[in-house]
C-alpha cells in the first residue's frame, strides 16, 4: 500500500516527515523520494537490527536522515533532542515485518523452531520463554484470551501449566505443539496462530505503545498535517477508535454514565478523520505480500495545535 500511503500523508518536497515504524525502509524509501534533497526524514524502529537496515537502503538519497532506536511512544523527546519543533506528517504501520519471522531469531513465528524471545528489542523486557514459564494460568488465561482471542484460551493456559512442569518451554516448536493440542482447527489458519499472537503483542506491550504513541505523535503534528496508521487486527482497530473519539471531541463513555470521564474535550477537537480511497491492499498487492491482507489505513489530520 505505499502509494496509497504516499498520497494520504500529503507529503511535499522540503517537509519534514516522521516513520515511526521505518522496518526495513520500504515505506521510507518512497517518502524520501517525494521529500527530496531540501526535505528531513525521520527514522524511528525499536529494533535496532531492523533499523540498520533502513539506515543501508536510504543510504544514497539526498534527503537528510535522522534515526533512532526506539518506540515512537516517545517521539516528542526525541525530536525536542533534535532541534525539532513540529513535523508535518508521521506514519505508523503497526504490522511486523517478514524479516522477523524469516531472519530474526527471536521466535516471532512458529515456521522456524527458535528459541521463544519475541521482543523487538531483544535488549530491553523480559523474553517470551523468561513470561510462559513463570506465569501462572490465571495469567496465561488472560493474555491468550485477550491478546489472541483465542476460543480455547483455557485449554492452552492448562496444557502450557501441565508441559511445563515436564520440562521448560523454550522453544516456537513446543509452544506450536501444546497450543495445536489445545486449540481447534481453523479453515487456513494454524492453531497456534492466536496464542503466538497473543504472547507477541504482550511480550511487546504494543497495544499500550499505540495507545501512548498515537497521543504523542498527534502532539508533535503541525496545524493541517496527518497521522497515517496501518492496523492489522480489531484489537489495533479498537484502540485507534477510542484514542480518535477522545482527541475528536467525542465521548467514548458507556451511555449509561452520567458524567464523560473519558477526556474527551467536545468543544475543541484537535483531530478528524479524513476519508481517503485505497484504505485496503489491492488484490495485486495482497499476492505480492499475503501478509498485507489484513492491512486497513487510517487518516487523521490535526486541527489544533497542542500547545
């Protein structure tokens, strides 16, 4: 979806741009080609191995670069500590590249049988094998229930409790094994998919980084300029839902209470929802990459500025 991407961000020659998930460059490579030599382009990936290898692909254009590893849940100190005030658009693409599953090594995907780390930092927090074989089921229960929305979540909790006590779970092959145990199968998807997933945006807390990163990117967005999200799954779709009816002026709260606690500000919104063509890959893009399938583009351009 990149020249669908392109378009949204309304990017001209000479802006100053953020990618908050540069990957492996792919989307950056184009931005820097419409930003041109006068343009800054800002790199943010809180893999540094991923981030490398953005730095590579970019290396001969004439845009100026500036990157750092990181979540872009704090892109406003990052920016203050380059001299940077305001951007005029930022991209997030909440999905996981290719090459964590193919070249990584952290155990992102049950195709490989690698030892289950999962984070994106593997640097930083605690690895997803350190999690399974301290958490207790009530635990497990809860992050393969809520992160996965796995139907058997109980049955998977049960049987990763009873395996573990044979042995450690340390490796993507044994995970894949006992959840394939517990899990049903479902039409084209691998019955570990849901807990893998599950434990992966856990491990990562990606749900509380969109949560914080979206507010954070909005804030450092000039008057006019946009916030470009791919999301992946409903979980990703949810939390972008209530972030924009907070920031929107419109109260996210049950019906059933009294007084908006939510902190929704009706009388100055700060974002809206601009519609836009291309919010899906194309059937052609979808054969490319089969993992962009579940891709859906959101775009929000700012009203006010946060003072």
């Amino acid at each position: 979806m990149v020249s669908q991407v392109i378009r949204a961000m309304k990017i001209h020659s000479g802006d100053t741009v953020v990618d908050g998930t540069a990957g492996e460059g792919g989307h950056a490579e184009k931005i820097a080609g419409v930003l041109g030599g006068s343009g800054v382009l800002v790199l943010i990936d809180r893999d540094k191995e991923m981030l490398s290898v953005a730095e590579e692909r970019l290396s001969g254009v004439k845009t100026r670069l500036i990157s750092g590893s990181g979540s872009y849940a704090y892109i406003k100190p990052f920016l203050r500590e380059n001299c940077i005030d305001r951007v005029s658009s930022v991209l997030l693409d909440l999905g996981f590249s290719k090459r964590h599953i193919e070249k990584s090594g952290r155990g992102m995907s049950f195709l490989k049988n690698e030892l289950l780390d999962m984070r994106y930092d593997p640097h930083s927090g605690e690895p997803a094998y350190r999690w399974i074989n301290r958490a207790d089921k009530k635990e497990l229960l809860r992050v393969i229930k809520r992160f996965g929305q796995e139907r058997n979540s109980k049955r998977v909790a049960e049987e990763i409790v009873r395996k573990r006590k044979e042995k450690p779970i340390m490796y993507t092959r044994e995970l894949a094994e006992i959840a394939a145990l517990a899990a049903e199968c479902r039409k084209n998807i691998h019955p570990a998919t849901k807990t893998f997933q599950a434990i992966r945006i856990y491990i990562n807390d990606e749900l509380g980084e969109l949560r914080r990163g979206m507010k954070a990117c909005c804030d450092v967005i000039k008057k006019g300029g946009r916030l470009v999200l791919l999301t992946y799954h409903s979980l990703e779709a949810k939390v972008v839902k209530g972030i924009f009816s907070e920031l929107s002026g419109k109260c996210g709260c049950p019906e059933n209470f009294p007084l908006c606690r939510c902190g929704a500000d009706r009388k100055r919104p700060l974002i809206k929802e601009v519609k836009v063509s291309g919010k899906s890959p194309t059937a052609t893009e979808i054969s490319e990459n089969p993992s962009a399938r579940s891709a859906k583009m959101r775009v929000f351009e700012i009203l006010k500025e946060k003072v």
